[in-house]
C-alpha cells in the first residue's frame, strides 16, 4: 500500500516517458504498475544486500512492461557493474523463489531428524557460503516471522508446515541480534553454540507431525537441499519467469552463495544422471505431500 501510494504522486509529476522503477524482493510489480497510468514504464530492480557488494541485480518484467524500458533497465545494471539477470514477475522473483524451495526443504529435515547444525555443515561442506540456519539468524527470524504470519490466512491446511521458526520467536529467539535463534550466541560474540531449548523444540515438532526422527548423513542433506532447487528451476522455466536456465545459476552464484565450482543448481544437476533426478524428485514429492508441484526435468537439463 506504501508503494502504491508513493507511484501515483511520482505518476503526477514524473515527465512522460520516465522508467518507474521499485527496488524489492518480494512485492508484485504489476499491482504497483496498475495504479499509474503507464504500467509500460515500470519495472522492478532487485539489489541484493549489501547492494554497494553484491553484484547480482534481478530486473523483474512487468505484464506491460515495454521493452525499452526493460533494456534501459539491463544497460543501468551494466553501467553500476552490476550482473543484471531478467526474470518475470513471480513471488520471489528467481533467487528467493527458489531460496524458499531450498530453506522449506531444509525445514523439513530437522522434523526427520537432523539438527540445524547439521544441516549447516553438510552445506558449507559442500561449499556454500553459510547454511540456512545460520543465515536466518543473521537476517533475524523475525523478518520470516512476520511473512508467515501475513500468509496464515490463506496457508492450506493440507500442506506441510514446520512451525519451529514460529516457536523460536514467540520465546524472544530472533538470531543473532537477541543472541539467540537456531543457535546460541554466548556473550553476544558471533560464535555459534547448539542449544538444548532448540533441541527440545525440534523434537516436540518432530513427535507432534508423528514422525520417528532418523540421522540424515551429509551427502542425504546436500542431496534433498538441492534436488529441492532443481524442480523449482524446473517450474520457474516452465513458467517462464527465468528466461534460460543458465540464469538461473547465475543468480544463485552471485546472490546465494551457492559454490561456483559446481556452476549451479542447473549445472549440478546435468551432471546427474536423469534417472537418478527423477527418483530423488520422486522421493521429495512423498516428504512435501500435499500441494508438491513436480517440474518437468526435460527443458531444464537440455
């Protein structure tokens, strides 16, 4: 509502012809566009943080979006340094579209049995920058809190839905600002330290869903994280809102921390044999259960 309203003042007074362009990760460019009167001249630029670092700029289309506008938004990203990818406009956009595929997954393997610690070394390990828990506590849990609790409405009730993060928050637990989140943070230093209240939460999700917690090895972990992001490459493809699959690894590279020397989510799993995809993907529908949405692998590996 704050956007919409800050778009009809700048539509007018800006002069004809001006590129509108919206800064955000998440928010719909085209229910911004519908309030001015030339949605053919609004965009989204998305900067990833720290934006004066990070060299990665998704530039969302817009359904009207016309495109000169779109290419004066690929040659800015150009001349700031930046990588500019084009992505359609979709929750998420490419990069937290699929990011959100890779966390839930990882999500769901702390209610089968792995600790978050874990699940942050299996990945580091592979080489990822940092693993999901240690992100989240970064960034503050609070700011996904607050996402789950605008979409609680309209959440299906049949779909899988971990709750720990929520738990988390409500005992004061937001990351590492309050020196606690998945981890501890004795004396406020930045070492991470397990600890048994998060335990004790994950284990109490784990008996309420009914399930048997198993060890999940390292190489099950990396393996389930990333099958997770290959089917949701899959449908972004599909869907057209990635406009070739190797933008995709493009932005998880350069905003995600995903480790270069493996090329990406769509590069690894090329290198996969297709059985092997199809039967891990196979096994990720029956962890997810209702509302899993299966991508067709063909167009994504080529």
């Amino acid at each position: 509502a704050v956007k919409q309203a800050v778009f009809r003042q700048i539509d007018a007074h800006a002069r004809p012809g001006a590129v509108l362009a919206t800064n955000t990760s998440y928010l719909d460019i085209d229910d911004i566009a519908a309030v001015t009167s030339r949605p053919q001249d609004l965009l989204g630029l998305h900067f990833f943080s720290p934006a004066n670092v990070m060299k990665l700029l998704e530039v969302v289309r817009g359904a009207r979006t016309a495109p000169d506008v779109l290419a004066t938004g690929m040659e800015l990203g150009r001349r700031l340094k930046k990588l500019p990818v084009l992505c359609g406009n979709a929750f998420g956009f490419i990069g937290n579209r699929i990011y959100n595929a890779y966390r839930k997954q990882c999500e769901f393997m702390l209610e089968d049995g792995a600790w978050p610690e874990e699940v942050d070394q299996a990945l580091t390990g592979m080489g990822f920058a940092m693993g999901p828990f240690a992100v989240a506590d970064l960034s503050g849990l609070d700011i996904a809190w607050r996402m789950r609790k605008a979409q609680a409405a309209t959440r299906d009730p049949r779909e899988r839905y971990v709750a720990i993060l929520d738990r988390l928050c409500e005992q004061g637990r937001l990351g590492r600002k309050t020196g606690a989140g998945y981890y501890a943070y004795p004396d406020g230093k930045p070492q991470r330290a397990t600890d048994a209240t998060v335990r004790a939460i994950i284990e109490q999700a784990s008996a309420e869903r009914g399930l048997a917690r198993q060890t999940l090895t390292p190489e099950q972990i990396r393996r389930r994280a990333l099958l997770a992001m290959v089917n949701e490459a899959a449908l972004l493809l599909a869907e057209g809102v990635a406009v070739r699959a190797s933008d995709i690894d493009v932005v998880l590279v350069q905003g995600y921390g995903f480790p270069r020397w493996e090329g990406g989510p769509v590069f690894w799993a090329r290198q996969q044999e297709r059985a092997e995809l199809e039967r891990g993907i196979d096994g990720l529908a029956a962890i997810v259960g209702h509302g899993f949405v299966r991508g067709d692998l063909t167009p994504l590996l080529g």
